[in-house]
C-alpha cells in the first residue's frame, strides 16, 4: 500500500501534449501583421493559412501517474517521454531559449526559402515575421507559403502560381523547411490536426513521412495532403484551387 501510495504521488518522465493554438500567418496576431514585406509589390490575400502548434507541460512540471494514466486513453491527449520534448536537465527558462532560437532559424530559413521560390532578391526584398510567445520550427512551410502568397498575385517570379493559395479556404499545416525548400518532420501531427479542426481548417499540410500519425487521430471532414518540398506544397493548393488532381495520404 505505502509502496502504490508512493507511486501514485511520484512525478514521472514524462510530459502530457494537446493540441495548441493556431494563428492564421496571413493576419495578425495581438494588433500586428504577422507577415509585413516591404521592398516588393504585396497582394491582399484571402483565406487564411493557420500554423499549428501543440502545447506540452513544461520541464520543470510534476506529471504523476494520474496524469499519465488518464492522458492514455484521451485521443486528444498525449504522453511523451519528457527527453524526447525537452532536452535533458533543461529548465523551463532554457527550454524557451532553446525554442526561440528554433523560431529564429525557422524564420529566417522561410524567408529565404520563398524568395529563392519566387525569384526575388533578399538584398530588395524585407520581411519581418512576428509571432508571439511560439517557438520551435514547426512553422516554416506556413511562413514560407504565407511570404510567398503576399508576393505573388500578378504571378511574377519564375515559380509564379498567379494567384491566391488558398483560394478562400482556412488551410492549416506544418513542417520544418530549409533555405532550399525542403520540408521536414516534426512531430505531433495527430494534436495538430485536431488543433487545425478545431480553429476552421478542412485542410491540412502534413510533411509525406508522419502521413499515417496524421491519420491516427484524424477528424471527420480533414482533408490530408503529403508534401516533400516548397514546391510540392505550392502546386497542390493551386491544384486544389483549380479542381485539379491533388495527392493524399
């Protein structure tokens, strides 16, 4: 009995996820635009492209079986080693550090990865992402089609798509993306897509490897399309705008 007793008030290694907040990269976030390009001509965008985030207890928290026990059985709950969220003997303080930095180089990363895609040049071309209180690098492939969507509406550029990417729809997503444009993994996919469900979206962006986690969970009506790359992602919303063929998972 002391010895279940113990157990049950112990904290555990773990950490309990769910889904987080989603901002549309389109519009604003507390007053400011999110995506602000100056140095080109910019379009007034439709629809929204929302980034997802998922929310997971921080490390310095007590998770205690109960914790653990109830989050197991909810499909909008998950339990993750707390070394696979945070790396080993971070504080809460050096983990949104960490997280920042992440940001940054995700930022920065979007940026060059949708003016190589539209041709322009980042010693003319300024943008400015603002995006508070989120971190890691998760939303590169939404900042990377947000700046892309503001600078293409006359359909300049050599991968110009002439139009809006959305095409009036709430489209969410997510995934890491490099200068060059590849998109890469990220994890929690089956939260994020609840997330998305949740704030609007029918559509949903996945990086093509986490295709069958983002099935896991997935809500009725969610739409999945698998990409790889910038470009893959591009051309399946303007096909999906067009009534074209679109991939699945």
């Amino acid at each position: 009995m002391a010895l279940f007793g113990t157990a049950a008030f112990a904290p555990l290694p773990f950490s309990v996820a769910q889904p987080g907040q989603t901002t549309d990269v389109l519009g604003e976030d507390r007053g400011k635009p999110v995506i602000t390009v100056t140095g080109a001509p910019v379009r007034t965008t439709t629809g929204q492209l929302r980034m997802v985030t998922i929310l997971a207890t921080g490390p310095d928290a007590d998770v205690l079986l109960s914790d653990v026990v109830d989050s197991w059985f909810r499909t909008d709950r998950a339990v993750m080693p707390r070394d696979s969220v945070y790396p080993a003997g971070d504080s809460s303080e050096e983990a949104n550090q960490h997280n920042l930095a992440e940001m940054k180089q995700s930022q920065d990363a979007a940026t060059a990865a949708a003016l190589n895609f539209v041709g322009d040049s980042a010693s003319k071309v300024k943008v400015t992402l603002n995006l508070a209180d989120v971190g890691g690098p998760s939303a590169g492939l939404l900042f990377t089609l947000g700046i892309i969507d503001k600078l293409e509406g006359n359909g300049s550029g050599r991968n110009g798509s002439g139009g809006d990417l959305t095409g009036g729809r709430t489209i969410a997503g997510t995934g890491t993306i490099t200068a060059s444009g590849e998109v890469g993994a990220v994890g929690g996919v089956a939260l994020k897509t609840q997330a998305a469900a949740r704030d609007g979206a029918h559509v949903f962006l996945v990086p093509k490897d986490e295709c069958s986690d983002a099935k896991s969970e997935l809500p009725a009506g969610m739409r999945l399309i698998p990409v790889t790359a910038l470009k893959d992602a591009v051309s399946s919303l303007t096909a999906l705008e067009k009534g074209g063929k679109v991939p699945s998972c």
